[in-house]
C-alpha cells in the first residue's frame, strides 16, 4: 500500500512540474542568442570577397623602446570558409602569408576563422558580464573560454608549433545584435614555443559587398611577448574590400 502512494505521488508531482509555465529567459542569454544568429548568419552569407591587409609591424626588444620594423602589404581572399594570400595585383594565392614574408610575425585566421570558432561552431563556454560604454555606445560584454582540447588556435614560432587555449571578450550592440570587437589572449602555451603571451583584438564593421551590408574585420591588434622579454606588434587594417 505504502510503495503504490509513493509512486502515486511522485507522478502527481512530475505532472504538476510540466504543467508549471515555461519561466522567461534572462535578457543576456536571449540578446546572446541573437549575436550568436547574427553572427552565424553574417559567415554563413560571407561571399567570396578580397581584401587588401596592410600590417605595420613592430618590435621591442627587452629592455628597450618599440619601434617599427616594417610595413607588409597583402592580399586577402575569404572563400570557401577559407583565407588566402596574394601579392597585390596577383593571382597566386597561398594559405599561409609566410610565403610572401621573409621574416617577423604574422598571422592568419583573423579575416572569420576565430569568429567561427567563437560564435559560429559552439566551442566557446561563455558567460555574460555586464553592459559597457566604452565609446560612448552602449554594448553588452561576454567573456568566454575555449579550452585547449576544443581549441584549433595552432601557434607557429621557433620552427616548433603548438595548439593554445583561448580566454577573452567580446562586445555586441544589445539592439542590433552587431558585433563590434572581439579580443583574447592565448592560454596554456606549450613551453616550447617560448611565448609568455599572445593577444589579440578585432574591430569589425559591416561592409557594402555588391548588395549586401557584410559583417567584416576593420582592424586588428595582435600581440606576443616572448620568455625573453621581446615583444613583437601588429596593427593591422582592412580596406578595398570587394566581391
């Protein structure tokens, strides 16, 4: 008698659980929800375009002043979910900029493939923290974390390379749902590769490609600090872009 109670009783309460009104999502996690669509539908209507990346690249070595090493001039190409490189003017593209570069830092996958991996293939862990103004606009700031088994950030330096963490922010218009910046720093840096830090930070804007508004990098800021205490920058722009 007792145990038909019990079971009795426990199905009046699961019944009466389901029936309860679905509770409202917070505000954040439905304004992430929407970046998260803006995001994934600005990759996923990305048309082939071409850019033209100018990198002005610097150098401080420990213990003395910044200065600036040179100025590299590329060609990107976004297609197929891919970024390729070309001298201006040239047809003959190449995945990695290297090949057009005998020495310094340079990198790839700042063009979309670290927005992919954020906002688009689920292998961020993110946590709303808060509204900010620091441009006088008001944005909703998320901080997330890509542990390094599900990371593909790939790090190249020293003739040895090595798969990275990635912790950072990331600020969107809570209206519009635009993203406006993306940054992080690498994690767990295997020792090998002798860096001690690694950041990196996107401004993008929506671009006029053919008929279409498209979300894509304006500028970016990347950069490494090594065990020694040698730092290298980038500052990198994105112009002429078109289909």
């Amino acid at each position: 008698m007792n145990s038909f109670h019990m079971r009795r009783s426990l199905s009046l309460l699961f019944l009466a659980a389901f029936s309860l009104p679905a509770q409202p999502l917070p505000p954040e996690v439905l304004t992430l929800a929407r970046i998260h669509d803006r995001v994934r539908e600005a990759v996923e209507r990305l048309p082939d375009c071409t850019c033209v990346e100018t990198v002005a690249r610097f150098r401080k070595p420990a213990g003395k002043e910044l200065k600036p090493v040179d100025r590299a001039v590329l060609q990107i190409l976004f297609s197929g979910g891919k970024e390729l490189f070309a001298s201006p003017g040239d047809t003959h593209w190449e995945t990695n900029p290297f090949a057009f570069l005998t020495s310094g830092m340079m990198g790839n996958g700042i063009f979309a493939l670290h927005l992919k991996a954020v906002l688009v293939n689920n292998q961020a862990i993110i946590r709303y923290k808060g509204d900010e103004s620091p441009n006088g606009r008001r944005e909703a700031r998320y901080d997330f974390h890509i542990s390094r088994m599900a990371s593909g950030f790939t790090v190249q330096h020293a003739g040895v390379s090595g798969v990275v963490a990635e912790r950072g922010s990331f600020w969107a218009d809570p209206e519009t749902y635009d993203l406006h910046r993306l940054e992080y720093h690498a994690e767990e840096i295997p020792p090998e590769l002798l860096y001690a830090d690694i950041f990196t930070a996107i401004d993008y804007d929506r671009v006029r490609i053919g008929e279409s508004d498209v979300l894509l990098p304006r500028a970016a800021d990347v950069r490494t600090i090594g065990v020694d205490g040698e730092e290298n920058r980038n500052l990198i722009e994105f112009t002429h872009c078109q289909g």
